[in-house]
C-alpha cells in the first residue's frame, strides 16, 4: 500500500495524506470495469462500455492522483455516471512506480 500526497511537489496537502494502493495500469482497468460491469444504472446503456487503460497523470494533480482515463464522447448519456466511477477508482489506487531491475 502507498501513500500519495495530496499537495504539490510532494508535500502533505492541508487534510494530510490519502492512502492509496500502487498497482499496475491492467489493474486499475481491471477494476474500473467490474465497477461499470456492476453499475445497474450503466447495464441500461445500450452500449458496451470498456474500461481504457488509464494514462499517467501530471505529478501536480490536485487530487494527488496519477492517472485519469479518457473515453469522451462514446457514451453521451453514461458519461457522468462513469466520472463517478473513476473517481471513485482514483481514490483507490495508483499507478505503481516500475519494479528496480526489471525489464521486459
């Protein structure tokens, strides 16, 4: 489990510090999908809707998270319940810095 500061430039923002589990990109695609996979409200949209994966974040975000995802546009009337999943999975997690010594 990390812990991600809430401010810029690594400080502790006012409210302290939010904890947040360091996983991989696939993991947090993996689970924003079970989070809209078991939405009742996005079941009704006559769509698929996939997870993308989530693309790094500026460091100086002001939520302290490091990624966000993009999909814009595909979903018109599901957008803003899928905002709400994000951001629930933002308060989750975090990208995991690379593993030291490991290469593909």
């Amino acid at each position: 489990m990390g812990s991600e500061p809430i401010g810029h430039g690594g400080e502790p923002g006012p409210t302290g510090r939010i904890e947040r589990a360091l996983v991989s990109g696939v993991e947090i695609q993996r689970r924003v999908q079970q989070l809209i996979d078991a939405d009742p409200e996005l079941n009704k949209c006559e769509k698929k809707i996939n997870a993308p994966m989530p693309k790094p974040a500026t460091s100086d975000s002001p939520t302290g998270c490091n990624w966000h995802m993009h999909y814009r546009g595909q979903f018109p009337d599901c957008e803003q319940r899928i905002d709400m999943i994000v951001e629930l999975a933002q308060h989750e997690m975090n990208i995991g810095a690379p593993v030291p010594g490991f290469s593909n």
